[in-house]
C-alpha cells in the first residue's frame, strides 16, 4: 500500500505542502473532542495526536439545542497553553470571521464543521485564502473533492456526530471508497472522457478527480468521525480505510469519572495504533469498559441529523 | 561477494510512515548490487529484524506513549545506543532521538536518545508559522542545488550537549529577523532533521542516508564514496 500523497507530486504549491503535511503527521493518531484543560491534559497524556477546543461535546450540542457557534477564544486560549500536541477548533460552516479569529489565536487547524449551525446556506468558506490549514466532513467523493478545491487540506467523514452510532461514519466511507474505485475504472477503461463525465455526475473537480484515480485514495489525509464510541469502532473505521480517526463525545460523554475517561482515551489509542492487532483490540475493549450510551441514528428524524448541512 | 540484504525498519506506530517508505524504494535505485527490504515496525520482534531504522514524523508526544505501551522503548535504546545501527529521525523522530527536549508536555516525555543534543519543540510556534525554506546542505555533494526543507510545527536544535565535537552541525536555517537554527545533526549513527524530506519529491537524503547505510554495513560495492543521484534514471555519482 504504497499511497504516497503529496510527496512526489511537485506541482502543489509549498502553501499546500506545509498544510497538508502536518495532517499528514496526525496518521495513525487520534483527536479528541474537549471542552476544557482538564479533558485536554487527560488527552494529551493518553496519547492523542491533537485535541479538538469546543464548548460542548456533540451529544451536548445536541441536547441543548439552540445554536452551536465557535467556542469561547479564551477556553481556546487555556487549552493551548495546557498542552503542546497542535490544537484545533471548530467554525460554523461560511463563517469566514469565525476562522479568521481562530487563525489569529494561532489554531493548528480549523474544523469548518456541521456539528455547529450553519452560517451560511450557499457557500462553504474559501479555504485557500487562509493560511491556517482545514479539515472538512464529506459523505461522498464529490463532497470530499469540492472542499479540497476549496482548499482544505484533510478531510472526514461527517458520520453522524454526537450519536455514538459508527453507522453514518461506516457509509460515507464506503461511500467516498466505492466512488473512487468507480473513477478508477472510469480513468482505465474511458480515461479523460470517462474522468470529465464522472466528475460532472459527482460535482467534482476532473482534475482532483483524475488525480484520487491514479492514487487509488484521496489526495489529502481522510480521517473517521461522527459516531466512532469505542476501541473496535475506531478498528473498523481504520480497516475501511481511514488513516487515523476523530472521537467527539466517546471519551467523556457518560464516562464515570476523569480515570475513566482516561481509560476510554488510552483504550481508543491503542486501538488505532493495532488496528488489525486482535489481541491489543481485546485488551483495549476490557480497559475502555462502558461505552456512552448513545442514541441509534436510525430512531433521529431528518432535521435531527447534522450531516445534511453542507452540500 | 554474495549480494547484500538489507532491512531498513520506518517505525510506524503514528505519523508519515508510507511517505518515507515510497522515498525508500525510489532512493534504493542507487544502489542495484544491494537488496533492500522496507519494513514498517510496530513490535519488538520487527525492529529485531532491522538493521537500520528511520523514525518518523508524526507527534513526539504520543509516540512516546504507545512505544512505551507497546515495550517497544527500550528495545528502541538498545537498537540506538547499544548496537549503534543506523537510524535516521525526521521531526518528531529528532526530537526521540535527542538525549534532552525542552518545551515539552506538562511532566515532561520520554525520548530514546542517541543525539547529545538537545531540542526545543516546536521552535516556531503554531502551525501558521510552519514554513519551507531553501538549505543549503553540504553532504548531499559538490554543486548539489539548494533543498527544499519542509519544517511543520518543527523542533530545533536549540544546544549541542556534548562537549566532545562528535555531534555534527549538517544544517542550519535561518528565518528572517530570527537567529540561525540548527536543522540536521550526525552523531555516529544517529541523524536527525527538523524537517521532512519526506514530504518533497526529492530524493536526495534519503539516498545519501541509504548509502551510509550501505557503508555502515561494511559492504559498499559501489567503491569509496557514497552515491548520490536524484532518483530512477539518474547515474549517481561518487563524490
């Protein structure tokens, strides 16, 4: 499996390079969602590549309600003063001065995120004009292909965050891994012609698509989130495919207390470091004990979903 | 002479592994006379199979924890400092490869060491400020041009600790306004960079470091000198 992303390919910009490398140095590794230093410092030492500063957990956001906007900047403030892995923060969807106060803070990357409410209906935000970097959920090769046009320099699945139920997170990655094997034979059998229609279907760029054809993958880092609850959600989402998986509310949410949520943390770690280990993935099942309990996607109404938002 | 095998281990519990791997494979036309084999190493009993090793980028941090959870610390050690093998570190694998690291995490991290040095993390700041610059490297060879060195979220050498001149300045950068850092080190078998050659298109370290791999080993086969060439197609040259 010798995908190699961006290096050997020359014509991307260093703008791009230095963005979509330090995703590239997150594979493997996990990032959490905290709300405060005491869950970051917990993170940080059960082994977390990056955390995630927001004022509430999704399964939070999703039980009080109204509406989810960027977090406090001095919460975001304290967490990068409390740990030295990279920090980064969510913005609502089009709210170019929600990212441009998180560039300011010196955020790692910007989560341009349907978690929070939209702010705007039409247009997601212009990603190259910044110079921190983003990651942005995807349920399909098309979504996935339109960010990164837009700049982003790593991608997710949407999932369906705050529920605690892998489901969603499972179809858009099997979604985003059927289309690109689609382009694939497109390139092989009708090669720019094939390229050119596929891409019209899929509303994507043809030359981002011809590229993830010749990659085999997509041509930025591609993580799990939304739904991933415990050790063997984190394997599977790895064994699909992904190269390195986010974990929203699993570790805190329904936790019994700090050492719990630090098992929970170690546990997931552990897991998507052995992802095809069984032995470690048994061990990391037992440290990770009780799970949130989660709400099934398939009992949430339409507008309760949160993928929908962006298109 | 029977042909030479070599294993050369990425250690891969997090991080730029596949990048360093597709380098491996295209600076290994280098050297046709030697059989390499690239291995990602995630136990004990893989590293026990490497005779030389590249630790990643990646974060410091974690992979600190899992190398410890997975006993694979001191294993790493003795790999370094008692077998003296090769071993190359990148970012975060500079950073494990120092004997000190400053601005770490609260309670400070445990490094492998090897490098009489010690490294500051994150030297530049945040993400915003990572860069690409021009260096200079004078190993790559004579009338070698500039190389593009990658620095994300990069660590430095902030001091040399050793006071016997064994560790080896290679690189230097310096960011306008900012004093000269120190960005590649040798000590023995043991180099480090801040930055990531592995994220260019370039060739150029990985070749050389394969050829002192080569000459470690004791069988060159190409003559004196390392060669050095810029990837497939190219005839390399002994300098």
């Amino acid at each position: 499996m010798a995908t190699n992303l961006t290096n050997g390919i020359s014509s991307i910009s260093d703008d791009f390079t230095v963005k979509a490398g330090l995703a590239q140095m997150l594979k493997g590794g996990v990032i959490m969602d905290v709300t405060n230093v005491e869950q970051a410092r917990i993170a940080e030492e059960a082994g977390a590549v990056a955390v995630m500063a927001l004022e509430r957990i999704p399964s939070d956001i999703r039980k009080v309600g109204g509406v989810a906007r960027m977090s406090n900047p001095e919460m975001i403030k304290e967490i990068q003063a409390a740990v030295t892995i990279p920090v980064m923060a969510k913005a609502r969807i089009g709210h170019i001065v929600e990212c441009q106060i998180l560039e300011a803070l010196g955020i790692d990357y910007v989560d341009e995120s349907e978690v929070l409410t939209p702010a705007d209906d039409q247009y997601h935000v212009q990603k190259t004009d910044f110079k921190v970097p983003f990651v942005c959920g995807c349920r399909n090769l098309g979504e996935a292909l339109r960010r990164i046009k837009e700049g982003a320099a790593f991608i997710r699945t949407k999932g369906e965050a705050g529920t605690g139920d892998v489901v969603e997170a499972v179809k858009h990655i099997r979604t985003v891994n059927a289309e690109i094997a689609k382009a694939k034979a497109a390139l092989a059998s009708e090669g720019e012609l094939g390229i050119a229609k596929l891409a019209r279907e899929i509303g994507a760029d043809p030359i981002l698509l011809k590229q993830t054809a010749e990659l085999g993958r997509l041509p930025v880092v591609n993580f799990a989130a939304g739904g991933v609850a415990t050790p063997a959600d984190a394997a599977l989402m790895m064994q699909l495919g992904c190269d390195g998986v986010f974990v929203g509310s699993g570790i805190f949410k329904d936790a019994l207390d700090a050492e719990h949520a630090t098992k929970r943390a170690r546990a997931i770690v552990k897991a998507v470091a052995n992802w095809t280990d069984k032995k470690a993935l048994i061990e990391a099942s037992i440290e990770h004990g009780t799970a949130m309990k989660g709400i099934s996607n398939a009992g949430l109404k339409e507008d309760e979903k949160l993928a929908g938002r962006g298109w | 002479m029977p042909p030479l095998t070599i294993t050369v281990g990425v250690l891969a519990l997090q991080g730029g592994v596949v990048e360093h791997i597709a380098l491996l494979n295209r600076a290994s036309a280098n050297y046709p006379s030697v059989t390499f084999h690239f291995l990602e190493v995630r136990t004990p009993e893989q590293l026990s199979l490497c005779d030389a090793l590249i630790i990643p980028g990646g974060e410091s941090t974690t992979m600190a924890i899992v190398a410890r959870r997975l006993g694979l610390l001191e294993p790493l050690r003795e790999f370094v400092k008692i077998n003296n093998k090769p071993v190359w570190g990148t970012c975060a694998g500079l950073v494990m490869l120092a004997e000190e690291a400053s601005a770490t995490k609260q309670g400070g991290q445990e490094l492998i060491g090897g490098l009489d040095v010690r490294v500051l993390r994150n030297k530049f700041g945040t993400q915003v400020q990572s860069f690409v610059a021009d260096l200079n490297l004078d190993f790559l060879g004579e009338g070698e041009g500039p190389f593009r060195g990658v620095f994300i979220r990069a660590p430095v050498v902030e001091e040399v600790i050793d006071g016997d001149g064994r560790v080896k300045v290679l690189g230097t950068v310096k960011k306008p306004g900012e004093e000269e850092d120190i960005v590649a080190v040798r000590q023995g078998n043991v180099f480090g960079t801040s930055f990531h050659p592995e994220l260019t298109g370039d060739v150029r370290v990985h070749a050389w470091w394969l050829g002192n791999v080569v000459e470690a080993l004791g069988q060159g086969g190409e003559g004196k000198g390392l060669v050095v060439g810029k990837g497939k197609g190219d005839a390399g040259k002994v300098y």
